[in-house]
C-alpha cells in the first residue's frame, strides 16, 4: 500500500486531503454525517473576532459549472469558538485548523493570539481572500497591505503553524505568493473561491443577496491548478513551502492533478456539499493511481508533472 500520509508543518495528517473552510461547519457537523473518513484533516469556517450573522439570503445557488456563495462570514465570533465550539473540534479524530478572518490587522492579530493560546490548535489558516465581506478583500488587494498583516500575524503565532490562503492571483502570477512566503507562510491555501455574479433574467435582481459572490466547484478548478503550477515553480518549490491545492475538486482525477501541479495536499469543498462521505472515495483512488504510476508515496508524484 502507498504512503499518502503527509506532514503539514509539522502536523502529521494520516490523508492528503483537508475539508475546505466554510465547507464542513466548524468540523462536528461534516463528523455527525461520518464524513470524517479519508480526510487528514478540517479546516473550520473562519472565525472573526466580533460574531457575524453573514449576508442576507439567497446565499448559495447552483451554477452550471459548481456553485456560488455570498455566505459573508457568517461564524459565532471569537468568544463562543472559545467557550463552546473549541471544546467539541478538540477531541475530532483528525486534526481542526481554525481559519481566521477579520477587517482590520488587529482583529486578526487578537484571533490568531486567543488560537495560539489553545494547546490543540497546531496551525492557523488566514483567510485574506474572502470576496464576500466589503471588507474581507482588501489584504489580498496589494502586495503591500497583505504583508502589513501577515508580518504581524507571523509575529503572533510563534509556535502555530500560519496557513495563508490565498485569491486567485493578481498581476504577476505569483505576487501574493511571494509575499506570503516571504512573511513567513508554513504553507499556502491555494485558492479561495472567484469573485463572481449571477443574475435572475426575469426579475433582473443578483441570484444572491447581495450583488456578487464567490463561485467555488469544476468551473474554477483549471484555474486553481494554473495557479498551483505557477506558485510551486516559482515560489513555494523553491522556498520548501508546501501547497494546498484547493478549487473544484469532485474526483480523485481532479485531486492527482494538483499533486502533479505541485501541490503536497488537496482541499475538498464543494465536493461535500454533494456528498459529505466523497473524501473517503478519492483517497480510494489517489491510492490506486500512486500505486499505478509506480511510486511508494504520494511525495514522488508533487510537481512531477511532464513539462
Ligand atoms: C458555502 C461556502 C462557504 C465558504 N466559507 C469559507 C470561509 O468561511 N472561509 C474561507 O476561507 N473559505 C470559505 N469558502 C471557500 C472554500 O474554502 C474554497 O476555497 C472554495 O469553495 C473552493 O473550493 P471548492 O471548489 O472545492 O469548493 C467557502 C465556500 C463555500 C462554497
């Protein structure tokens, strides 16, 4: 039998592949359906410092190529993770990676403290890139306001992992990147979901709540894996900084490209919507496709696709 376990800055994961923030609740949810199977681990919604209620409904609507959402952070705030939710993600059988998320560098900063502070909690994930908030793009919108706050983050986790995940790229393809690793990233999430709209023809009203949302699914994943291919070439290969390839993954197919685009692991999303327990069935056939291409571990197949 391959070896597909893998180390995520020092955090063993028994399976490459990690539920996607936002996709799976805080984690408890995706365990109650016994979708836990075949996940080395589950990143949580994002937490921001103050509750948020999110945006009003529709929030999510099916696309002909995946699905879109204006969720907007909806999560029950810094205080109730703590008190409540924490004690129910800690004891999961996989590890739990807080996402953090917020609208200013010192709510970040007081999120990514209070998640350093609980023993379990090995990484963070920041979430810089959610198109869904009117707040929640502006660190991804330059090279200079995404290093203010991951330098000032990275000074806060001193013993956390820190995630950074990251938009679909602006300007030179990996600018972002480069400014993450350069910051101190453990590792890189890539990608968020893609700014986008739908628009209901007979009412001539947006399909969601508010004017756009962010489209997640098959349509974004060539995206996604352009962008992995870049990133590994020029940034994170070079750096040794591993990468989540993350975006439209519904089939073991889509999950051995990322790996051949260069990322270590695969980000499952909207895949559970579909079917929570489908993690389970694309690690089955990651494993048959390590074992056919002749490789003991997954590790010989990252970046080794044919150029
Ligand atoms: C309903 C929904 C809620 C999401 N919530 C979050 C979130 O709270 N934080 C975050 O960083 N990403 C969030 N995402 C983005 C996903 O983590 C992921 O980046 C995106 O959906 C692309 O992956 P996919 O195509 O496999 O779904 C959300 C996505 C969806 C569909």
């Amino acid at each position: 039998m391959p070896d597909l376990s893998q180390d995520l800055a020092g955090i063993h994961l028994c399976s490459p592949l990690i539920a996607a923030a936002g996709t799976a609740g805080y984690g408890p949810e995706l365990a109650s359906v016994d979708g836990l199977r075949g996940l080395g681990a589950v990143v949580t919604k994002s937490i921001t410092l103050e509750s948020r209620t999110g945006n009003p409904p529709m929030r999510v609507t099916d696309l002909q190529c995946g699905m879109m959402n204006a969720v907007g952070l909806a999560n029950v705030g810094l205080d109730r993770f703590i008190a409540e939710t924490a004690l129910t993600i800690r004891d999961l059988p996989i590890p739990a990676i807080p996402s953090i998320a917020g609208g200013s560098i010192d709510d970040y900063e007081q999120v990514a403290a209070a998640m350093q502070a609980m023993a379990f909690v090995k990484a963070v994930e920041v979430n810089v890139s959610c198109p869904n908030t009117d707040d929640g793009r502006a660190f991804a919108e330059s090279p200079e306001s995404l290093q203010s706050l991951l330098v000032d983050i990275r000074s806060v986790l001193k013993r956390t992992a820190m995630i950074v995940k990251l938009p679909l790229d602006f300007g030179k393809p990996s600018a972002a990147a480069e400014v993450a690793v350069e910051a101190g990233a453990d590792a890189l999430t890539i990608m968020n979901t893609v700014p986008a709209m739908a628009i209901d023809v007979r009412t001539r009203r947006s399909r969601l709540g508010r004017m756009a949302g962010g489209a997640s699914g098959p349509g974004i994943h060539p995206l996604a894996v352009r962008m992995v291919a870049d990133v590994h070439r020029d940034v994170a290969g070079p750096a040794g900084v591993p990468i989540i390839g993350l975006g439209g993954v519904m089939r073991w197919q889509d999950a051995a490209e990322f790996i051949l685009a260069g990322a270590s692991m695969v980000g499952i999303g909207t895949a559970l919507f579909v079917d929570p327990r489908r993690p389970r069935k694309i690690l089955k056939g990651l494993t048959r496709w390590v074992r056919s291409q002749g490789c003991q571990r997954l590790d010989e197949l990252v970046g080794a696709m044919e150029r």
